[in-house]
C-alpha cells in the first residue's frame, strides 16, 4: 500500500511541476463529498470523536462530581476532628448541661467551616447539639456503632438535610474511655452546588478539545483528498486491484523512471524480465546493470514505439512514453514485451505466409499453355531463384508425343539455372538415368528424394563420373528430386539443385517441392492429354486436307495452313484442276474448333468436290452448298453435335485462255490481288450470307480479267483478325506485306504474308493460298466456228490434222480426228447455233464442242441393229475423260487425250465400224 500511495501522491501531487493540477481535480478538491474516501474518513473520525468527547466529558463530571464528595469527606473530618479535639468540648460532654454549652459552639464551626450540620451525641446516640434545635435530645441517625470503635467512620447516608457525607469522630477522655461522639456532614446537594459552579470549564475545555480534533479531522481529510483526488473507495479498490494487477500478474513489464534518473517503479515482469535486483526501485538506473541500448532509452526520456533491444537471450520490444503529458510529475513510463517466442512464431508464420505466396503464385505461373515443354520451362522458371539454383524437369519420351509413358528413357524438358556455367544436363537431351543416381531412383520408386552433401556421396556418381564430378566442382550441394506424377500416371522427375544458396534443403523443403510439383504435374498431364487430342485432331484434319497440289500448269500455287492452338479448327482450302485447263480455287471456314469442326470441313470439302466435278459455275456451287448444308441441318436437328454451325465460303475459277477469275463468296473475306506492277487490292465481291444462312438468296459472281504474272491471295478470317487485333487492323498488315515487292513468288510470298502480317497470338486456323496466273499462248488455242451444216465436218477434221502435225501430235491425230468428228456431229443433229470447235494443247490434249442448247448427251452401249447411238462410247473409248459443262449461252462439250498417245484401246473392230459411217462418201 506504501507503493500504491506513493503512487497517488506523484500522479495528484502537481507541486513542483510547474503545471497546475487538471480542472476535474481542482473541481473535487473544491468540495468535500460524503462518497469520497477523505469525506468518509472525515465523517467515520467525526461519529468517532463526538462518543469519546461526550464519555470525556462525562468524566470529567464524574471525576468532579467525586472530586466533591472527596473534598466533602475531607472537610467533614477536618470540621469533625477539629471540634471534638477543640478545647472544652470534652468538659462540656462532661458537664450536666452539655447541649447548653456544645450547641452555640456547634452552630459556630459549622457556619464558619461551611458544613451543613455538626451534631455532637452522647454515646448512647442522643443528640446534644442539632442544626433543628427541636431535634436535640432526639436519637441520631445512622450507624455510627463503627465509630464507638475509636477510630473516625466516614459514611453517606440519608438525613433530614438530604444525602450527606458524615463523618463521625470519637471524643476521649484521659482513660480512653468515649465521652461522646460528634458527626459532622454536608449534603449531596452542596457538593453538586459546587460541582455546577465548575461546570462551564469543564464543558469549555472538552468543547474546545472538540473543535481542534474536527479542526485536525478536517486538515487531514483535506491532506488525504488532495492525495486521493477525491476519489471514492470503490475506484480506490478498483485503483488497488489494477495497481496490484500491473505488479504482480501483468504478462507485461511496466517501469516508471523519474526524470532524475532514478527507477521508481517496477511490476515483476519487468524485473524478470530486466533480471533487476529485488531493491532496484528508487536507485540510479545507472547502478541496475542494465544492457547498454535499454539503458540509454531508459534514461533518455524519448518517446519509443515498438523497439527492439536484446536483453541476455531474449528479444525485448519496448515503448516509452513521457508521464508529464497527462498532468503527472516529469518522467517517463515503459513497457517491455518479450518477443522472442513471437518472433519465432512470427517466423514460422512468415515462412508459411511465403509457402502460401509462392503455391499462390505457383498456380498462376505454372501451366498458362497447353504445352508439355513450356509448363516444365515454366516450373524450372518459377522455381529458380525462389527455391532453388537450379532446377530440371526430366520426362518420358513419350509424354512429349502425348502418348502413355513407355520406358526409363527421359528427355530433359525443362531447365533453369543461375550464373554462366551450367553443370547440368541441357534442354532436349535423351537421358537413361542409372538406378542409383537421384532421378533414378525417385523415378523407381515413386517417392521424393532429398540428398545433402553431395560431395560426400558416391553412389550417384556411377552414371557419369566426369559430368558428376563437374557438378561437385561447380558447388552443387544439395537436391530434392520428386516424382512427377499426376491421375496416376508417372510421366518423369523434378529435381532442384542447391548451390549459391549455402544452406541445405530441409524436410519442409521437400513439401513445398511436392506442392510445386504437384500443380505442374496437373498441368504437365493436361498438355499431354490435350497434345494427344490435338495431335489426334490435327491429324484427322491433315487427312482431310489436299495431300499435295494437282498436276496443272493454269497456275503457280503455294500455300500456308497454321492450325490453331487452342484447337483444330475447320479451315481447309483446295486447288480442284476442272477441264478446259482450268483450275479452280477454294478457301471456307467451318466456324468452331475440335473434331466436329474438323469432321464437318470434310464433308464441306467433299460436296464442294463432288459438286466441281459437275464444273458448275462458282455461283451454282454455292447455292447447292447452302442448300446441302440447310438440309444436313434440318435432318440432324436433333443431334446438336452433329449439325453444321456455321461455314463461310468462296470459290474461284481461274481461266487461262482468257486470263479471267469467275468469284463468288459466301460470308468469307474477299481475295487479294497483286499486279505484275506490285498494285495491290481487295476487289469488292458481292457477298452473300455463310453457307447454311443463305435462306434462299441469290449469290452474285465477280469477274476480274488478270494480267499473265498476277497473283490471287486467298485466305481466311484467321489471317485477319487475333489479340487486339480487327479485321480492319489485319487488311492493313496484309496489304503491307503483299506491297513487298512486284517480282515475289507465290511461295515468298506466303512467307513474306507470315513473317509481317500474322496475328502474334492467332485465335483460330490459318489458311494462305497464293496462285499466280498463267495464260495459254496463241499457239497452244486453235479455234474455229461450225455451221449446221454437215458437211462442214470433213474440213474442220482436216484442219485439225494440220494443226495436230504442226505440234506434232501426229501419233493423236487419227483419234482427235474421231473425237471431234463425233462431237461435231452431235452438235449438228442435236444442238443449236452458235456452234464452235476449239483444241487447247497443255499438259493434254483438249477438244472442246460448244454449241448454244442445254441438252445434254448420255453414253449408252447401240444394240446391233441399231444405227445410231455409237458416237459418245467411241469418244469414251479413245478420250482418257470427258464430260459436259454449261454456260451461261450453251453447253460445252469436251474430251482429253494424252499428249503422247497413251489412252485406252478401243474395242476390236469398233473404229473402222465406226469410221466407215462417217467417210466422204457417206457424209
């Protein structure tokens, strides 16, 4: 309590601060409350005093009133022993008058001794002398018996004049015999007489006894209020409590240093803490021992938050704070917590934090792509410097495939390492691990593995003696190898090499590697599953598209196909070879990826084969695809796997003859044309909607008359458009590498249109097509015009023959000569004007009939009667092919012959019968 009032006395106490007490305390100073702890002491000293004042004033009553009565037993036996002693009084008991002679004398000392009576008595009790005259001769009252004795009797008791004090006093003769008796008394009444008389002292002085002690009661109670401030005792309790709470059970050291330096107070944790002698509080901090930078602080007054100072082996966190701020004497209070267990807590949680962290960043820096090598480059990556210095990634051979694994094989997929030298296997080396070295064994066994101390290891060394030994050379110390393994599937290991890093991997450091490796192995697992469908649906894809470009001579052609890598797309493109050395050219768009897309561009492509065998005109085409499409969507409307999305289109015939390109489109960008000049354009085609969209609408062909040289760009929306990137943006970098130069060919030019103008990240198929055109010269085309004539047969025939000698196809002659003689014929019986005969010399020999009717003719085996119906087989027979195609005026039929005479052989017999009906004669 000594502590907790010296406490009070500083905190309230503002003298010699030079700062006056706080308004709230001069507030309670400035009444005194009944509820305070000075104005209960004030009241509890006041019931106090009041009692012992009133029981010290009875005293003194008491003692004054016996005071009296003793002073009246005093006087009563002076006055008693000085009458029967005075001289006479013994001859007057003698004589025969003694009432005569004792009572005026009687009357005389009793006046002048100030007594109430003097009675002298025979020895037998008569009066002789009475204060009442009438009572003289009259029997005492009383018991004097005792004085009869010889000795004085002193005695109160009741008497006519009230209580009195008697005292009774033998008188003697010579022979000791008693004469007589005489009893002096004053009554009660007398001695309270003189008692009242002294009553206003005695109450004076005990009132003014009173007033001092209230007087001191009050400066006292003032001293304690100052002290307390006031206070009342449930906060002084509670004040105790947390004053006693702060000492002895706080888990947090509390110091209070005065500002002369000097330590005045310190709770228990603190002096454990500060390991402080049990008498430290009022001494010099100086005298303490305390540890240099905790001394400075303590005695420097400044303000601290959170400082750090190691006191022995403990981390101590300190805080100062200045006690003059609140109104308190000048000096300073401390805290002191212990933070060294913290700290090691707050370490582990640190390290679990960045666990955390680097898992957290793991999930969104491992695995971005789809791609086995990248997601293993990514892991070595992620890992180096953050865990490791360097780090591998070792897979089976077949996983990079997308297949199962097969075999110990492993090729080193991933690797990162710090500094110049690399004492490690490089990327894309083949690796048969030893079953003792590190990945050999984590691979065998399916369970991570930790090696410490290298150097000192010499199984793992067997593999590669010169290739270990540079690794310990190179400061390589430690590894963690773990089995990468996903779905159940063991596809390789990781392993991550310590060198700078001097410390060697812990346990937990194999956790965290487990952790990592884990999400990569997902990752890893993913990519091959998904290299295994794409290489599946690439596949599929491939064998859809054209194997290799057909043998013509219409156009120089060259093409790009990029498959997409989030997956197979249904771009595809073909170069169709369509008679009269034609050549038509097809670039479409099945919207989608994946197999379905893939499944659905092979149908696509097929219809549009099929329908080109028919040589429709590019519109026709079209039309007939949209309206395939329409039907196979209506037809499997109820499978949604199978209907057809969405396709666009655009289909171009390219004529040699005339140097003309026939285009139509149907939701698919235009074509690009580039000049022999290098001009550079995008003809505007009339589009019409994508195949399957068309709900009936027309579609309109363009026509675009090339210069020999030019070059047709067709391509698809996959060119154009990708990340931040439109079509409008796509044209604009098309149009540039295409303005690269005026003399490319249609292969530099693909690569220049892939170097400069391909999307960075493409989102879907790429297919590039460049043709370069190509015209028949005057002396490959011999055409002449046919009247109906009949007759005008036989001169064509011989027209044709010169011409056949002159290229010198004179070993084809003599079939071409049938053909065309045939061809003629029918067109003469059959068809209308304007009837026209050409033979083109390409790659084969080309007869063409056109006439201006639509009917077509049909092959058909003439029974032997018949006369007729033998022309086509004849031209089937010599013709390596031939067929019918419409136009916009006609029809025009056409047969080829190999240049060098190697058709089919026709029937025994059946030439000469045929010939015979078309000699000269005949016709």
């Amino acid at each position: 309590m000594g502590r907790l009032f010296s406490l009070f006395r500083r905190s309230g106490d503002g003298a010699g601060t030079g700062k006056s007490p706080p308004a709230s305390g001069r507030r309670r100073r400035a009444r005194l409350s009944v509820r305070s702890v000075a104005g209960q002491i004030f009241v509890l000293q006041l019931v106090i005093l009041i009692p012992f004042g009133l029981a010290a004033v009875a005293a003194l009553l008491l003692q004054a009133q016996s005071t009296s009565l003793q002073d009246a037993r005093g006087r009563s036996l002076v006055a008693a022993e000085a009458f029967a002693n005075a001289p006479g009084t013994l001859a007057a008991m003698k004589s025969d008058q003694p009432s005569a002679l004792l009572q005026p004398r009687a009357e005389a000392v009793r006046r002048k001794a100030g007594v109430d009576y003097v009675v002298a008595f025979s020895p037998s009790g008569y009066k002789w002398t009475s204060v009442f005259p009438q009572l003289i001769g009259k029997h005492v009252v009383g018991d004097y018996h005792k004085a009869l004795g010889g000795q004085p009797y002193t005695s109160t008791y009741t008497t006519p004049l009230g209580p009195a004090v008697n005292t009774t006093v033998p008188v003697v003769d010579t022979d000791h015999k008693i004469v007589g008796l005489v009893s002096v008394g004053i009554t009660v009444q007398s001695t309270r007489a003189e008692l009242t008389r002294e009553l206003p002292l005695v109450l004076g002085s005990a009132g003014g006894a009173m007033v001092l002690v209230t007087v001191g009661s009050a400066l006292v109670s003032r001293r304690l209020r100052r002290q307390t401030n006031g206070l009342e005792p449930a906060e002084l309790r509670r004040m105790y409590d947390h004053h006693n709470a702060v000492l002895h059970a706080a888990r947090e050291g509390v110091l209070i240093v005065g500002d002369n330096g000097r330590l005045l107070l310190a709770n228990d944790e603190a002096q454990r803490l500060l390991r402080l002698p049990e008498d430290a509080e009022q001494r010099p901090l100086a005298d303490l021992g305390l540890a240099p930078g905790v001394a400075e602080l303590l005695s420097s007054g400044r303000t601290a938050s959170d400082e750090v100072h190691r006191v022995g082996d403990r981390l101590l966190s300190v805080n100062a704070r200045p006690t003059a701020l609140h109104g308190s004497p000048a000096g300073s209070v401390i805290t002191l917590r212990d933070t060294t267990e913290l700290r090691a807590v707050s370490g582990k949680a640190a390290a679990a934090e960045r666990r955390l962290r680097m898992l957290y960043d793991a999930m969104t820096e491992i695995g971005t792509t789809l791609d086995v090598m990248r997601t293993a480059e990514e892991l070595t990556q992620f890992a180096v410097p953050r865990f490791s210095d360097f780090a591998t990634v070792d897979l089976v051979a077949s996983i990079l495939e997308g297949a199962e694994p097969a075999g110990t094989t492993m090729r080193r997929t991933g690797f990162t390492g710090q500094g110049e030298y690399r004492p490690l296997y490089e990327s894309g080396q083949l690796i048969n691990f030893a079953p003792a070295s590190p990945q050999g064994t984590a691979f065998a066994t399916g369970e991570p593995l930790l090696m410490n101390h290298l150097s000192t290891s010499t199984l793992w060394r067997e593999q590669d003696p010169v290739a270990t030994s540079w690794v310990i050379e190179h400061g390589l110390h430690a590894v963690i190898v773990i089995p990468l393994r996903a779905r159940g599937v063991l596809m390789g290991v990781a392993g991550f090499w310590r060198s700078l890093t001097p410390e060697p991997f812990e346990q937990e450091d194999v956790s965290i590697a487990e952790e990592l490796v884990a999400r990569a192995a997902v990752a890893i697992d993913n990519a091959r599953r998904y290299t295994r469908e794409h290489t599946m649906a690439v596949t599929l894809q491939r064998s859809l598209l054209p194997q290799g470009m057909p043998d013509q001579s219409a156009l120089e052609v060259a093409y790009r196909y990029l498959p997409a890598q989030a997956g197979v797309g249904g771009d595809w493109f073909d170069v169709i070879e369509l008679p009269g050395a034609r050549v038509a050219l097809v670039v479409g768009d099945v919207v989608g990826h994946g197999l379905h897309a893939a499944a659905t561009m092979g149908r696509l492509r097929t219809a549009v084969l099929n329908f080109s065998a028919l040589d429709l005109l590019p519109d026709d085409l079209l039309v007939h695809m949209d309206e395939l499409i329409s039907r196979i969507d209506t037809d499997e409307a109820g499978n949604a796997g199978a209907s057809v999305t969405g396709a666009t289109c655009l289909y171009a015939i390219y004529d040699p003859v005339a140097g003309r390109v026939t285009v139509a489109r149907a939701g698919h960008p235009g074509p690009g044309i580039v000049l022999p000049d290098g001009t550079v354009s995008f003809p505007d085609i009339p589009a019409a909607p994508p195949l399957g969209a068309g709900a009936g609408l027309p579609v309109e062909t363009a026509e675009i008359f090339l210069p020999e040289g030019s070059r047709m760009v067709l391509f698809t929306d996959g060119l154009l458009t990708g990340h931040n990137r439109d079509i409008g943006s796509g044209l604009t970098a098309l149009r540039g590498a295409l303005a690269s130069g005026a003399d490319r060919t249609p292969e530099e030019t693909c690569e220049d249109i892939i170097d400069s103008a391909l999307p960075a990240c493409p989102h879907d198929d790429v297919v590039l097509l460049v043709a370069r055109t190509r015209l028949l010269t005057r002396d490959q085309v011999a055409e002449w015009g046919v009247s109906s004539d009949p007759a005008a047969v036989a001169p064509i025939r011989a027209d044709c023959g010169r011409i056949l000698d002159a290229w010198g196809l004179e070993e084809i002659g003599y079939a071409t000569e049938l053909i065309l003689s045939e061809l003629i014929t029918n067109a003469i019986r059959y068809g209308s004007q304007p009837i026209r005969v050409r033979i083109l010399r390409e790659r084969t020999l080309i007869c063409e009939v056109s006439d201006g009717s639509s009917t077509s003719p049909h092959l058909r085996r003439a029974a032997t009667t018949d006369e007729g119906g033998r022309g086509l087989f004849l031209v089937a027979q010599f013709a390596e092919r031939w067929g019918t195609r419409y136009t916009a005026r006609g029809k025009v039929i056409w047969a080829e012959q190999s240049l060098h005479g190697s058709g089919r052989e026709p029937e025994s017999g059946l030439v000469d019968h045929l010939l015979n009906q078309w000699d000269d004669a005949a016709l």
